[in-house]
C-alpha cells in the first residue's frame, strides 16, 4: 500500500536507548522480522555526525511489509537525558515547503531538510505546543507499506495541552480535517485525510508533570488485544493502561517498552478474545 497522500502517516520508527532489547521486544510482540542498513561513514560525516557508531538503521517488515524502524540514540542525546520514543512521520509532496510553512504558522524546524541517500528527504519539525514531528517525501514510493493491519500502525494520537491551537496548526499546514468527536467525559478531535479517520488529538492528562511535552504516540494493530497486551506484559512492558473499551468501536491499551518508549494497542470493534 502506497502512503504518499499529503498529510498521511507514511514512517514511525523508534530512536532505542537500548537496541538489541527493543528489537527483540517488538519482533517477539509483533513477530517481525528485520533488515539492516548501515549509512556510509562518508554521509555521515557530512551531515555533521561524528562516528558510526551505533548508526545502523534496522527496517522491521512482517510478511513481506514493511512496518517500521529503529536506531540508536547517540551518546550525546543519551547523555543529554533524551528519553527512547517513537518519532512519528506524515508524508509531503515538498519537504523544504513544508519545512517552511511550518515555521511561519508558529512551529519550528528542529532538523532542516537533508537528503537521505537513495531513500528520499526529510525534516524535523516540532508543533506549536512542543510535540516533534517528521516530514518524509521518499525517493520511491513504497508500495510493500500496510496500515492499520496486524502488527503494523494503526493509529496515531498527539497528546497536547492545547488541542484546539495544534489542530488548527495541522489542518494549515498538512490540510487536514480535525474534527470534534463524542468519546466520552474526554474531549475528543479526530484526524482525517483525505476522508479516512487515521488519528486523534486529545488534551494532557492532568496526572502528567507540567515538563512533560506535547507527543506523539502510535498504536499497532492487534486481532486479539488480550493475547498482545499479555504477550507485552510477559516481554518486560510496563502497563500504563490496561485495555479499555471504546464503546462498539474498539479496544485500546497503552504500555511502555522495557525501555521506556511509549506505545498502544489496538483493536477494533468487539470485545477481546478469551
């Protein structure tokens, strides 16, 4: 399946404090396999980093599909006490526009615009209440992407202390439909693209710290959420809510990796299996 729309979720991949561990948390979750790619030293160094150390980009795939990635933070960002998390992407039809237009609505460009060799180009950009997001246009649109299937992104939901100004901020920029929904006693917008429902924005919970930022979270597809969310608890997740119900929609839980990288779960409609 092609993700190329403007505005569409088209990458996650996941920036690992500890590599090894999470690989083998996600692929025994979800059962995916993987693919390594090891940049040049030359590209790196041109793009102002340092070392090749720990810079092997690992593609995850699952049935002949690709569904993700992960690298490792560096030292540097370890140090500088950056937390592991999923990095969130939305596909344009120009980056270095985007980029731009992006900073003029209030954002900033937290990593301008680079080539990434024989694969496409990308920036980084964070919103107007803090939350980062990745820009991804690739070289050659790939076709051997799924969502919202089994084990791949189905989801995404930005968590903000100001859901009205960031949707206003993203439907400007990205030409998205945010619209309100009834979900209950929390307030509620939808994302849609191009007329399909692929993601929400709600506000912070009042439990988090003050310092804790706007972000993105993906959810991964599941046909059994109560088989996925014991499998995760048996690999070293934490759980941070057990599954819920979405009245005659969907079931969701949240948990966070042995890491600490924050993910959900997903199924729709009826109850889990026993």
């Amino acid at each position: 399946m092609e993700r190329s729309k403007p505005g569409e979720f088209n990458w996650i991949d996941l920036s690992a404090l500890d590599f090894d561990a999470q690989s083998a948390f996600y692929e025994g979750l979800f059962g995916w396999g993987h693919t390594d790619i090891v940049p040049p030293l030359a590209e790196l160094e041109a793009q102002g980093i340092p070392s090749a150390e720990g810079m092997t980009y690992r593609m995850f795939n699952s049935g002949g599909h690709n569904v993700g990635g992960m690298s490792q933070l560096s030292p540097e960002l370890v140090a500088q006490g950056m937390p592991s998390a999923w990095n969130t992407y939305v596909a344009t039809d120009d980056v270095d526009v985007t980029a731009a237009k992006a900073a003029d609505l209030g954002g900033t460009v937290v990593m301008p615009p680079m080539d990434v060799t024989g694969f496409g180009r990308m920036a980084g950009i964070q919103d107007p209440t803090g939350a980062y997001l990745f820009l991804w246009k690739p070289l050659l649109p790939d076709e051997t992407i799924e969502y919202m299937q089994p084990g791949t992104l189905s989801w995404t939901d930005l968590t903000t202390r100001d859901p009205e100004k960031v949707a206003a901020f993203y439907a400007k920029l990205l030409g998205w439909d945010v619209q309100p929904m009834d979900a209950g006693p929390t307030p509620y917008w939808t994302v849609n693209i191009d007329g399909q429902g692929e993601g929400g924005i709600m506000p912070m919970p009042e439990m988090l710290p003050a310092e804790v930022p706007s972000f993105w979270m993906p959810y991964f597809g599941t046909t059994d959420i109560a088989a996925s969310f014991a499998k995760a608890v048996e690999l070293g997740a934490t759980v941070l809510r057990e599954p819920a119900e979405v009245t005659g929609m969907l079931w969701f839980a949240v948990l966070a990796d042995p890491a600490g990288a924050t993910f959900a779960l997903l199924q729709a409609l009826g109850a889990p299996e026993a």
